[in-house]
C-alpha cells in the first residue's frame, strides 16, 4: 500500500525572506564573544566595557570600598 501524497504546503512568507533570515542568523553565531579584558572569559554581549560579570562585580564592590575609606581618612 501506498501513501497519499501530501499537497505541498502553501508558501506564507517569500522565500528571499526567509533567506535573508537565515544569512543574518547564521552571520550571529559566527560572531565570537569578547573576552574579558581581565580574566579572559566571555563577556556579556553589549556591554559597555570589556569586564565578565564577575570583574564587573569585583569592580564595584572596590568602588565600594574605597568610597568607605574615604570619609575616615579625613
């Protein structure tokens, strides 16, 4: 016995669309992430500065720190 066979599906988007969708998705992958400029792993894309979130976090925490020391040494 055979199968019947299936109508070919009715095409909703273009297909020049549909592949520039994937040239520009494919195009995101190859793309490397940036590494931190102080340990070397993967940074957050986007970012403002080239710190992984656990540099970023160290980094505030000793802008925290300092801001304490400040108001006692004087």
């Amino acid at each position: 016995m055979r199968r019947k066979a299936q109508p070919k599906p009715e095409l909703i988007v273009p297909p020049e669309i549909l592949e520039q969708a994937k040239r520009s998705l494919s195009a995101d992958k190859l793309k490397k992430p940036e590494k931190c400029s102080v340990c070397g792993a993967e940074t957050t894309p986007g970012a403002a500065e080239p710190l992984c979130w656990v540099c970023r976090r160290l980094k505030v925490s000793a802008w925290r720190d300092i801001e304490q020391q400040v108001p006692a040494q004087e």
